[in-house]
C-alpha cells in the first residue's frame, strides 16, 4: 500500500514509517517541517498542518492508506496564556483531527489508523473533567464514526509512550536520563505517588503496522506492554544510569513528571493487561521497558 503518516517526523509516527517499510509498503511522511532525524531522511515527504486544514490542493491524492500520529498534547499547548486549555485541545483535536480524516476518506483513501490516548479508556470519568481526555475521546469517536465499506478506520489507545530513533531529540527522555545521573544540580530525587502503563515506540509501530492490514473497522483498541509505579520506573532509570537508588515517595509535585501530565489524576494508578485477542491481532512485542530504558541511556551522551 501507499501508505501517509502523519506526524511522521515524530517519535511515534517515525517508527511507524519504519516499521511500515519493512513490512513492504510505500511510505511517505507528513508534517509542519521535514525529518532532522537521520533514520526518517530517506521518506517522501510532504508538508502539511492539520490543524490549519491546508490539505486542499491534493496533497492526500493517491494515498491507499493513512496513520495519523499527530493530535496535540501538552507539548503544544501555548505557555503565554494566548488561548484556554480547553479551547486549544478541543480546536486541535476535537475539531481538526475528524475534520482531516474526512477529507482523508474524501480524496479517497480506503484504510486509516489513528493513534489515540489511553485515558478514555481506563478512566473513563475523566472525560467530563479533564479539557485534553475529553478532546482525545472525542476525535476518537468521530473518527471512527467515518468508517463504511469504503472507509476502514480503527483507533490504538496507548499509554505513556516510551523510545528513540537515531537523530531524533525527545527532551523529557534527554532529562531523564540526566536526572538519573545526578546532572541537575538543586532537583530533589524522589517518586510521585501513583504509576501507569507504559509501551514502547517500537512496539507500538508493529502494532500500528499490523492494525492496518488487520484492524477491524471501527473499532477502539487498548494497547499496552507493562505497569510500574512511578516508583519502580524511575529506579530503573537510575539503575540503568549505574546510579541504583531507593527512591522516597512523596506527594509532591515531581520534576520529571509533574502534576500537569496526569490526566488520570494525581497520585492515580492506571495499571491493565492489554486483552490477548488485540495483542494477537496487532502482534506486538512485550515486557520491552526495561531492555528499552537501558538502551536509551547506554546511547545517552
């Protein structure tokens, strides 16, 4: 297949495109910038924004398939306080994400996987609270409310996601391993309460590939790989870092992982078994955290 990823210069969408190839299929990328990493330079490459809907000129024609690894998350959201919270997600996700897989089904394209959240799904009560889960549950929704005999479209709803690709910067994985190292002079080194699942890039690449020759229309699925508390994630970390410690838990709000991403609530633990009939489907690798923490800080400078 012809196959579109947006947000393929990213993380997740990058490893999909990878993954993607492998698997044999024609691969071109789609973001605001082209790839700096090195692994990703190789792809077609398109420009696009999603949010902005400038896909009018024909940039989604003879695309067979589509992966979307782009909706926002905190990452993107403004710092100077120039729109709500509540207003960016549900105009970024809420709005822009449907908007484009509609176009997507329009200029043709007859599979889609989108990449959702978690949140929906194993908390559900926090949908009505929380601005981001309720924009995330709401694209998903409608997104695979476009789905027909013409328009096969299914959702991964994944955890914390953790990984690299040569070349490619993720800063709060960079800050990890510094903070396991002891590099940031005046951060206290301690666990928040609570913990959540986690999965890899790689993992979830496969199972991205695998979803878009074998998802069923539709449908929503839960993906995952294993639970930690926050506790036990750090000092593996830090094990990793040849910087072993007992970490304290506290009620505080950490450096690393601060009260502003648990959109589960704080000091909540969102732990679950992914169900085997969808990691038979997707066909994804397992208990990958701690051999992929470590790889990430042997490649750490």
């Amino acid at each position: 297949m012809n196959v579109l990823v947006v947000g393929g210069t990213g993380l997740i969408g990058g490893e999909a495109a990878l993954q993607l190839r492998n698997a044999g299929h024609t691969v071109t990328l789609m973001s605001r910038k082209p790839p700096a990493c090195r692994a990703l330079t190789a792809f077609e490459f398109v420009a696009g924004d999603y949010v902005k809907d400038d896909v009018s000129h024909g940039e989604l024609a003879g695309f067979d398939a589509l992966v979307f690894a782009a909706a926002a998350d905190i990452r993107q959201l403004p710092l100077d306080g120039s729109i709500a919270p509540e207003d960016f997600y549900y105009a970024t996700n809420t709005v822009a994400v449907p908007r484009f897989f509609a176009a997507a089904k329009a200029a043709g394209i007859s599979r889609a996987v989108y990449i959702g959240s978690f949140y929906s799904m194993v908390a559900p009560e926090r949908v009505d609270i929380c601005p981001y889960v309720r924009s995330r549950h709401a694209a998903d929704t409608a997104v695979r409310a476009l789905g027909d005999s013409t328009f096969s479209v299914c959702s991964l709803n994944a955890p914390f996601v953790l990984g690299y690709l040569p070349g490619l910067e993720v800063p709060h994985l960079d800050a990890l391993v510094d903070y396991a190292r002891g590099r940031i002079p005046g951060l206290p080194v301690f666990a928040p309460r609570g913990g959540t699942n986690h999965i890899t890039s790689r993992s979830l690449g496969e199972a991205i590939a695998n979803a878009l020759d074998h998802g069923e229309n539709g449908r929503a699925y839960l993906v995952g790989d294993e639970n930690y508390p926050w506790k036990d994630y750090l000092e593996l970390w830090f094990a990793a870092a040849g910087n072993s410690t007992e970490l304290e838990v506290r009620d505080e709000d950490h450096p690393m992982l601060p009260d502003a991403i648990m959109f589960a609530g704080v000091g909540t633990t969102v732990s679950y078994e992914p169900d085997a009939n969808t990691v038979k489907t997707l066909s994804y690798g397992r208990n990958k955290i701690r051999s992929m923490i470590k790889e990430i800080v042997s490649l750490s400078v």
